[in-house]
C-alpha cells in the first residue's frame, strides 16, 4: 500500500527539478562559471534567460532544465555545416 505514495511522491520531486528557477549567481555556480558571464551570455541569446519585469534593475532568471540543455552538444543532424 506504502508503493504507490513513494512512486507519487518521487514524481512531484521530478517535476519540481524540471522547473527549479535559479538566480543568475546560482545558475553561474551550477555551471561553474562567473555571474557576469551569464548574464552575458543571456543577454546575448546564447543561453535561455527569463528577464522579470517590474523593477528598476533588469533581474534574470533560468531554468535549471534550459542549463542542462545548454550543457548537452546538438546532434549531427541537427549542426549548420555540412557532412563531406
């Protein structure tokens, strides 16, 4: 009877990683690099970023799932330049 609220309570703990919302300090220091360069790099389009409104400074925010994609190489299929 206890397996299937173990099994429900480890699917809520999946979701909740799929959507973990980082600061631009805690995205830096899972991908272990400087904070500046982050926001460099989401600035620039590089790396996908969630800009809040509603202050005066610009305040970022990244999913840890948009980091872990970012880390992982594209597919052959998928490179702009061509096989030879």
């Amino acid at each position: 009877m206890t397996e299937p609220f173990v099994s429900a309570e480890r699917n809520s703990r999946s979701t909740s990683m799929e959507t973990e919302w980082l600061t631009a300090t805690e995205a830096a220091s899972y991908l272990r690099i400087k904070p500046r360069t982050i926001l460099l790099w989401a600035r620039q389009g590089h790396i996908r970023g969630h800009r809040l409104s509603g202050t005066r400074r610009v305040t970022w925010r990244f999913l840890r799932s948009d980091l872990d994609a970012t880390l992982t190489s594209p597919s052959v299929a998928l490179t702009k330049r061509r096989i030879r």
